[in-house]
C-alpha cells in the first residue's frame, strides 16, 4: 500500500481554525550551530561579554534561527506534508527577544483563505504564526502565505 501524505489540502482548511505545535526548547548549541550556519557572528548572539554591556543583558538567539523553527514546528504538526505547493511569503515581526533555555510554541491560525476559481486544483491560504515562549510572551508575530493543493498528490 502506498504512503499517504498526512497534510490537509486547502480544501480542508477553515478561516478562525487554530492549531498548536508540540513545544521546544532553544539551547546554546543551537544558537552556535545557527551563527557557523549563517555566518552571523554579531556579538548580541555569540558574545556574552559584549551582550552583557546590551539592552537584554545576555545574548539571544537569532530571529531567523526562531522563525526557522517555527517552520520545524509547523511541520511537525504534518498538517502541512505533501500538501504545500509554496511558501511564497513570510511577514514577520520580532516582538520579544529568545534567550538560550526559553521553549517555543507554534501557534498557527487560518486568517484568510483565496481559492483560485479559474484553476480549483490549488489556493492561498494566509496563516497568522506566533511563536510563544513558556511564559505566554508572543516573541515572533508572522503571517506566512502558502499555496495549498486541493488534492492530495499520489506517492509511489
């Protein structure tokens, strides 16, 4: 028997409908793993002398390390395998900093949907993503626009 992807097809989403990842905790290692894989060795996420001396007093991760997994969340929660056709556009804004040791949720929900009358095969659905840390604290406030398929693909 075939696998079946498990992702919903935009058909099968529902503007107001939410969904909430599994939770993760950011560490040191990924913060360093994240600057050697960016090349962004700004001293506010690999130098805590200097991020001492800042506004938060230590470092922080990487907004875009934070919003990278918020992609891993978001996938995790499978409702996206198999049934994206694009992630065409991410609007982000950075509201709170991440420290090393906070955990991070993925809260997503269906903000807008855009069939495409002319080709029923696929649409855009617009998804209001927040990352939240452990205390509440909205730390990424994003919307992603992604191209849906309205059919699940056939897989070999």
């Amino acid at each position: 028997m075939p696998y079946e992807f498990a992702g919903l097809t935009y058909h099968q989403f529902e503007e107001g409908q939410k969904f909430t990842s599994a939770s993760f905790t950011v560490t040191e290692a990924h913060i360093v793993q994240f600057a050697g894989l960016a090349g962004d060795f700004n001293p506010l996420h690999v130098n805590e002398e200097s991020a001492k001396k800042g506004m938060f007093k230590t470092r922080i991760a990487h907004g875009m390390l934070v919003v990278s997994m918020a992609t891993g969340l978001a996938n995790q929660l499978r409702i996206f395998e198999g049934t994206t056709f694009a992630l065409v556009e991410q609007r982000i804004k950075y509201t709170a900093p991440v420290f090393p040791g906070d955990t991070i949720t993925l809260e997503i929900t269906v903000n807008k949907m855009h069939e495409f009358k002319e080709k029923r095969d696929f649409g855009k659905i617009t998804y209001g993503c927040n990352v939240v840390k452990q205390d509440g604290t909205v730390c990424v406030d994003s919307e992603w626009d992604c191209l849906m398929l309205g059919t699940k693909p056939e897989t070999g």
